[in-house]
C-alpha cells in the first residue's frame, strides 16, 4: 500500500479502481489517524476519502487533469441580487408577477447547480432521463425570468446557460 503524505497530488477513483471520468484531481491536505485524508480539490472545496479510492499521480500528469478541470468550468447563473420587496414597491401593479418569478428563479438557479455538478462528475449518459429533462426546464426557465426581469429594470442582467454542463474527457 501506498504512503501518503500531505501535498501529495492524487487522482481521485470510481468504485473500481479506476479514474473518474472526467478525471478529478485533488491535493492531500491533512492525514487522520483513522485512514481517512483531507483533499483539496481544485474548486477550493476540500472533503474526506479513504486512501483504496484515490492513487498518486505525478506533477505532469496533474497539471493536465487540473487544466481540463478548469476548462471544464462555467459560469452559472447566480441567485438573483435584488431587494424583492423594494423591488416590488416601484412596480405594485406587476407584484404576482415579480414574486412568482423571483420564486422560480430561485428555483431554477438551484437545480441548474445541481444537476451540473453531477452531469459534470457522472457524465450525461450516467444521468436518469428525467434528471436530465429536469436540468433542460430549469436552463430554458431561467432564461426566461431573467428576461422578464430585465425587460423590467436594465440592471438586472440576461443570462445563457451553456448547452453541455459536462465537458469531454481528457485522456
């Protein structure tokens, strides 16, 4: 078995012992007694893992992963960063409206985080059909409030959420 010691840079494995696909990279940060490792993954996150689901990896190899990790990376739209109530004020003949919209924008806005992390992580062959059906409605919903916000006020921006939340392998 293999010694690890903190800043040790591992790829992380799927439950075969075999890399993720897309491959996810990480750094040990801290060692427990009970076999469990702190890694720190690329996002700035950090999480524990046994030392039987990751292996060492060398510096080239690495920097690869950790360059198709951040080429993977999208934007994604953000919770929208109004004062609804002052918001409706200005607007009381549209206040349903604004309030109905702003509830499904947060709605929108948390599954598209969701499920883009996991079609990220798992691919969008892995994903059940109405997972996917699910994070299609939330991507063509939000594009849809935003824009009844910004036909309202200019300041509220119009969002495009990418076509692919997941990104090709890197080999």
């Amino acid at each position: 078995m293999t010694k690890y010691k903190p800043g040790d840079k591992i790829i992380i494995l799927d439950y075969n012992g075999k890399p993720l696909v897309p491959q996810v990279v990480a750094k040990i940060e801290e060692i427990y007694p009970d076999g469990k490792y702190r890694l720190d993954l690329p996002d700035g996150a950090c999480c524990f893992e046994y030392a039987n689901h990751f292996e060492k990896v060398d510096d080239e190899t690495y920097s690869k992963y950790l360059q198709a990790v951040h080429e993977r990376e999208q934007d994604l739209p953000l919770d929208l960063k109004i004062d609804i109530r002052k918001f409706v004020a200005k607007r009381p003949r549209l206040r349903r409206e604004i309030y109905r919209n702003y509830e499904l924008d947060k709605k929108y806005v948390s599954v598209i985080h969701a499920y883009a992390g996991r079609i990220s992580m798992y691919g969008r062959a892995n994903i059940p059909e109405q997972f996917i059906w699910e994070f299609e409605d939330a991507k063509q919903g939000i594009v849809k409030t935003r824009s009844f916000f910004h036909d309202i006020d200019e300041s509220i921006k119009e969002v495009e959420v990418p076509d692919q939340a997941n990104a090709p392998s890197v080999l």
